[in-house]
C-alpha cells in the first residue's frame, strides 16, 4: 500500500512539471524554431505544393494555404481557390489529395466534436460539414461574413464575424450551435461608415482615406496608413479556449474578455505594456511611397484615368496635405495576433518592430488569466508567417507552413520545428 501512495505521489508531482515544460522554454527568453529534419523528409514538394505559383487578376494566390491538425496529428492543408484538400500523415508524409462533397474551394478550418470538419463560410454563408474523408455531413448557414472560426469543446462554435450596414461597418463574437445552428452575440462594436451604401457622405473625410467616384460609374477607394485610427482598418478580434473558457482579445484597444462556453462573460481586463509606435518619420515615409505609387499608375494609364483625371488630381491634393500634417507617433495595436499552445497557454505575438527581420515577441499568457512573461521566437532557416492558420501546436512541437529561406524550386514547406533555447 504505501508503495502505491509514493507511485502515486510521484506521477502527481510529475504531471505539472511536464505540463510546464513549454512556460520554462519562454522564460528563458530567446525560443529557436529548429526543424525536425525526418519529419516529411520524403515529399516532393514541386508536386505536393504545386499550387504555390497560382495567381489571380496577375496576383500571386499560393502561399495563400492553412493548416488543420486532426486529433491523430495528421495534417490536411488547404489551397486557396482550389477544391481539393491535401492530407499528411502524422510524420508528415504525403498521403492522398481529396474533396469534400457539397464544400466546392472553401477551407477547412477546423474539427468540431473530434470527428467532423468544418468548413469556412461561402458569399452565401454556408458552412460544410463532413467527415474526415470528405463525406457530406450537414450545412450551416451564417447570414454574415466571417473573420475566423474555432470550435469549442461543448460542440459549439466561436465565430469572428462582420457586417456591412448602410451607414456602419459592425464586428462581432458569436456562439454558434452545431446541433440546432441557433446563434448568440456576446460581444459587438460599430464603426462609422465616411460613406453610406448609397454614396451618401456621412462624416467628413479623414486622414489617409481616399476616394474617388468614376464617371462612367463605380468608386475607388484606398486607405495608405497602416493602423490609423481614421481608416478603421484596425486587427480584427482573436479568439481561443483555455480550458472551458473562451478567451477574446481586442488587438486595437488591449481588452481581453473571458466568457464561459454558453457565452457569459466572467471577466474583463486590459493588456498593460506599453504599445508599439510608428513615428512620425516613418508616417511620412509611407505616405510619401503611396503618393509615388499612384502617381506612377496615373502615368501610365488608359482612357479610364484620363476621364478622371481631375478626380485623381484631388486625391493627390489630399494625399499631400495629410502628409504635411502628419505631427505626431502613432499607436500600433497591442499584438497582431494569438495562438494556443499545447500546454494550454495563449501566446500574445507583437506587431515586429522590423518587418522581415523574422524576430517575433511573444507575451504568454497563461491558464490562470495572467500574463506569466515574455519571450522572443526567431529561426535561421525559414520566414515565419506567424498565424494560427499556418502553425499550430500539438505535444510542445509546432508544425506549420512555412517559406524556405534557401532551395532550389518551390520553397514552400510542412514543417515540424523543435522549441529549443541556449
């Protein structure tokens, strides 16, 4: 018997300390992405990622793929645009390419009750279901549109969604029920539109927004400043589970909201480091690259720009004049975006103070509520696209998709990265 007590003891001691082993990674500061080179070491990537060089209206669409992890630890990707999906084995091995019935290019974006799929919405709001050989389950229909989707463990759905009303542009947080498709709003926010649905001015213009009205019929319209209040093209809600919670974090404001899986809120907070800024020397730096961009494509253009030529003209009016007003720093939200690691913790990733200097800081906050510390992620052989579309956690590991930095052919890659630290 007391043999038993201590085994016991022993496997209750050890349980925490294994459930910590990812929090003792980020407090030591630096975490290294190192890639599991055995891991989908067989796959000929020009085949299997094919798809990377699509393009659309002369854009480049490949790199535009996520991931889904089931709960075995295969992975299914996603190619935008396309209407099939690819599967991998949970050592990263190619194994099939296939369709879901009724789903035609729409993504996956997750499993709900450990053995459906679900797909992201159609411009009919229509979400697929099916098994995970793309058997046709059922359909939900959502009369929205949607910024992201997650599945809750009560077979719910937490839903990111928008709104495009005659006068305001409406965000929201939703519960979705996978049984019944009744839905509940818990959190919402409604922006001012400068112009209505029927072109009808509502506030006066502001800053870094610009428009112009064809006469043949149709509007341009552009925003050059990247998270100016004035443009309302702010970092939309992010939403994860810690344990029977769901978390939503308000990336522009600092506000986390916790809620029970029903949809009532248990808590409010606020983030308090210290955001980001752009100074003012950069503001002027990327209204000017603006200015010169559209200057060139009026240079070159066609009968369309020369019958609208004093339109542009006084877009270009507007354009200087906000540059010789931009005075002040301007506030980048408080993260760009969160993932859920496999220890429970949410991890907070920043705005990079360097845009493609591939070092990422990360504040983790953990399954007690509280932000525990701060960490910085790098890697030396990949271009991380930090997103929960493209990496997520299973068993301290991360698999995403991810660029190469240096190869021959497509660089486009499903990796497995190890956490290491010095």
């Amino acid at each position: 018997m007391k043999k038993y007590i201590i085994i016991l003891a022993i496997t209750i001691i050890q349980f925490p300390l294994f459930s910590q082993n990812l929090i003792s990674k980020y407090k030591a500061g630096t975490v290294k992405l190192v890639p599991d080179n055995e891991y989908a070491k067989t796959n000929d990537w020009n085949n299997v990622f094919r798809s990377y060089y699509d393009t659309l209206y002369n854009q480049p669409m490949g790199n535009r793929k996520s991931l889904v992890l089931l709960p075995d630890g295969s992975i299914i990707v996603n190619h935008a645009y396309r209407d099939y999906r690819t599967k991998f084995s949970p050592d990263g091995k190619f194994e099939k390419e296939f369709v879901i019935k009724k789903a035609e290019h729409k993504s996956i974006k997750g499993v709900i009750n450990d053995n459906t799929l679900f797909t992201d919405l159609d411009n009919m709001g229509k979400m697929t279901c099916s098994d995970f050989n793309g058997n046709y389950k059922k359909t939900l229909t959502l009369n929205y549109m949607t910024k992201n989707i997650i599945a809750l463990n009560n077979g719910k759905f937490a839903v990111v969604g928008w709104v495009i009303w005659s006068d305001k542009f409406r965000s929201f947080i939703s519960i979705v029920d996978y049984e019944t498709n009744k839905e509940k709003v818990i959190w919402e926010k409604f922006t001012n539109r400068s112009c209505s649905s029927r072109e009808k001015v509502i506030k006066k213009r502001q800053p870094f927004n610009y428009k112009i009205k064809l006469k043949k019929g149709g509007l341009i319209s552009c925003t050059t400043m990247p998270y100016s209040k004035s443009t309302g093209k702010g970092i939309p809600p992010q939403i994860a589970t810690i344990d029977n919670e769901l978390l939503v974090a308000i990336p522009n404001t600092g506000e986390i909201f916790v809620y029970d899986l029903e949809g009532n809120q248990k808590s409010k907070s606020e983030i308090d480091w210290q955001n980001n800024i752009i100074s003012v020397e950069e503001q002027k730096a990327t209204q000017q690259k603006a200015i010169d961009k559209y200057k060139s494509y009026i240079s070159k253009g066609g009968e369309e720009v020369q019958e609208n030529m004093d339109a542009y003209k006084q877009m270009f009016s507007e354009m200087e004049e906000d540059l010789i007003n931009i005075k002040t720093p301007l506030a980048k939200p408080s993260f760009s975006n969160i993932i859920k690691d496999s220890d429970g913790n949410v991890l907070f990733f920043e705005i990079p103070e360097e845009k493609n200097a591939n070092v990422f800081h990360v504040w983790v906050y953990n399954q007690i509520g509280q932000f525990s510390t701060k960490c910085t992620f790098i890697c030396e052989d990949y271009e991380l696209n930090i997103s929960s579309n493209k990496m997520v956690f299973k068993d301290g590991y991360i698999y995403g998709l991810q660029t190469l930095k240096e190869t021959n052919g497509n660089p486009l890659r499903l990796v497995k990265f190890k956490l290491e630290t010095n």
